[in-house]
C-alpha cells in the first residue's frame, strides 16, 4: 500500500509539472508574469502544497524564479543568457542535423520538408502562433531524427531554457523572413545529405539569426512595458 501511494504522489508531481511546463510553453504564462497560485490550483482541483513542490521542480529548471515570500514568476530571459545559450543550443542541432543526414530515412526528410511548407504558408498568410507552433515541431523533429538518446536529453533540458524567448516572442517582419528563408536551406541540405552544410546552416540560425531576432524581441518587449 505504501508503494502505491509513493508512485501516485510522484504521478500526480510528474502531471502538474507537465501541464505547468506547457502552459508556460505556449505562452499560457508569459515571462515576467507572477504564477497565480490559488487560481491553478482551484484550476487543477489540487491544494497548493503539491503545486508548490511542482513550482520548485520548474525553478530548478529555470523556467520559473523562485522569490522567498513572493511566490514564482515566469524566468525572463536576458541578453547574457541568449548570448550564453543559442551558440550552445545552435551546436546541438548542428550535430542533430549532422547525424540525420547520414541515419534518417527519405520519409523523415520528407516529413521535415512538409513542416517546412506548412511554416511557409503560415508566414504568408501571417499567422505567427501557428507559425512557432510549426517551427517548434520541426526542431524537435530534427533532433529526433538524430537518433542520439544523449543529444535529446541535453537538447531538451537546455530547450526548456530558451523555450519563451525562442517560440513566444514576436519576431519583426524582416526576422521572420530570413527565418524562413534559412529554413528552406537548411532543408535542401538536408535532402542533399550535404552533412556540413546543414550543420553550419544550423549553427548559424541559432547562434546568429534567432539569437538577434530574440535581443530585438526583448528590446521592443521592455518598450512596450
């Protein structure tokens, strides 16, 4: 009986750090908002003990600060931090991409060129959420398709850092465009096979491009406050 309750306890934990970790993935909670204890939990039908172990879980992820007294707000990302973790984030999906050209099959490539056209028509009819919905699909697919336990598991826990900056922030105009276009070459060197050239058209869109595109986002952000 003991055993049953510890893995519900532990069940229960894994469920609300889950649905807490997408609401803040989705935008649900944005960054620099103050997490709304009692309302979460009237929400979730749980007392605000399990939810503030959940919330300790989120802080040492990152995704929330933890203020004694205060209760938890949504990280916000710096400018330090974006120049610290793209070009890291960047290398990762480099290998990823290095990896799935010599091990993914003709489908998964033709999976990722479908996302690709699917990211194209949301940019032109303007729909950004759906947009970084798409384009948040697409990376993760890349690293799967990498096919390296280990890469996936660092990916994620640093992905889980950059996540609002990189998929929740407003792009401007001509950002998004060179996103786009960049996405289209990376992904004929992926048809290609063409290992070097995806990789450093990977490195070169996170550790560059979406890494300025996020200062501008920060900047117009902290404008509008």
């Amino acid at each position: 009986m003991h055993v049953t309750q510890t893995i519900h306890r532990k069940s229960l934990h894994d469920e609300i750090v889950a649905r807490l970790r997408t609401m803040i993935e989705d935008g649900t909670l944005q960054p620099g908002q103050k997490v709304p204890e009692q309302a979460l939990a009237g929400q979730m039908g749980i007392s605000r003990t399990p939810l503030r172990e959940a919330l300790k879980t989120l802080g040492a992820e990152g995704l929330l600060v933890l203020r004694p007294n205060r209760g938890a707000v949504v990280a916000v990302l710096t400018e330090a931090e974006i120049g610290e973790l793209f070009p890291i984030i960047g290398a990762l999906e480099a290998l990823a991409a290095e990896l799935a050209c010599a091990t993914a099959s003709a489908e998964d490539i033709a999976a990722l060129r479908d996302l690709h056209e699917t990211m194209r028509a949301e940019h032109a009819r303007g729909d950004e959420v759906a947009y970084r919905r798409t384009n948040r699909t697409f990376h993760a697919r890349l690293v799967d398709l990498a096919d390296n336990g280990a890469l996936r598991d660092y990916y994620e826990q640093l992905h889980r850092r950059i996540h609002a900056a990189r998929f929740i922030l407003s792009k401007a105009p001509a950002d998004w465009d060179r996103a786009v276009a960049e996405h289209e070459r990376i992904v004929c060197a992926l048809e290609a096979r063409d290992a070097q050239s995806a990789g450093q058209l990977l490195r070169e869109h996170l550790s560059v491009t979406a890494a300025d595109a996020m200062r501008r986002a920060l900047e117009r952000s902290r404008a509008e406050e």
